[in-house]
C-alpha cells in the first residue's frame, strides 16, 4: 500500500473519529446532564468542563493528524487518465482531499471565533466556584453550556462532512 493510501484512510478514520466523538457528547453526555434533577448547575459545569478537556485534548491529536493526512495523499494522488470513465469524486480526488482537509482545518477558525468566548465564561465560572468558599448559585451556567452545545453542532458538521468526503473519495477512486 502506498504512502497516499495509508494517508486516505489515517485522515477518513481521524475524520470519523473527531465527528463521532463530537456527535457523543451532544447526543448523550449532555442531555443526561441536564435529566439529572440532582445536578446543581455548578455540578453540571464541572462535568462540561471535564468533557471539554477530554475533547480538546483529543482535538488537539486528530484534528492536525487528519488534515495533514488529506493534504498528504491530495500532494500524491494522481488523477485517473481522462479517457477512463470515473465518478466525480475519483475525477476530483485532490479537491476532494483539499477540502476534506480544509473542513477539518476550519474547526480552528470556527473554535475561536465563535466557542472560545463561551469557553472563557464557563471557565472563569467554573473557577468561581472552586475558589468560593460558599454556595455559590450559577444562574447563567447552564444557558452558556446550551449556547455551547448549538455551537459545537457546527464543529462536527464540518468533521462529518469532511469524513464523508473522506468515505466518498476511498470508496470511489481507482487506486493510486
């Protein structure tokens, strides 16, 4: 198998991955922590935080892996000969990949644009409490962690699709 082969896969599993462990936490980790009625809002933002450092430090591993794995087999990939009757997606491999990749890469972008400002709220209240030394009540805790979640739905948009594209072009092309 050669080297643009193995980067094909490395950069459709990282993609599939990211977007199934993005899809996790809004599917189930969150809707079970809002059903907990004994979950405090401050007990709730812990365990967002908790969840976004595991999902981060994931994101920080998969996110470069898989991109710079399309853009590697999109540097290699030779398109099949133009007299040969392929699908769009084997005709287009190396835009296929660029833009596999470049979904992945926009996560970078949309992270910071739009979630980081949530994410310095919820932190900054979680540090709140940590350091009250009373009950401290944390009213918009749990509209922010929402904001979050609808947020993140486009994160792993942009994973999915990318995913899917990734599906799409190794299933379709031609070999090398």
């Amino acid at each position: 198998m050669a080297i643009q082969d193995w980067a094909r896969v490395v950069g459709t599993v990282g993609a599939g991955t990211m977007s199934g462990l993005m899809l996790s936490g809004p599917l189930w980790a969150f809707p079970a922590m809002f059903d907990v009625e004994t979950l405090e809002a401050g007990d709730r933002l812990r365990l967002w935080s908790k969840l976004f450092d595991h999902g981060k430090a994931t994101a920080v591993l998969l996110l470069p892996l898989s991109s710079f794995s399309f853009l590697l087999s999109s540097f290699f990939t030779i398109p099949p000969p133009s007299y040969l009757s392929f699908n769009l997606i084997a005709r287009n491999r190396r835009s296929v990949l660029l833009l596999a990749a470049g979904l992945l890469l926009a996560n970078m972008p949309y992270t910071g644009v739009l979630l980081q400002p949530i994410n310095k709220k919820l932190q900054s209240a979680e540090r709140e409490v940590v350091e009250s030394t009373e009950g401290k009540t944390l009213t918009d805790t749990d509209t922010l962690i929402k904001q979050w979640l609808k947020l993140h739905k486009g994160r792993f948009a942009l994973s999915f699709t990318a995913f899917v594209l990734g599906v799409a072009e190794l299933v379709s092309s031609p070999g090398a």
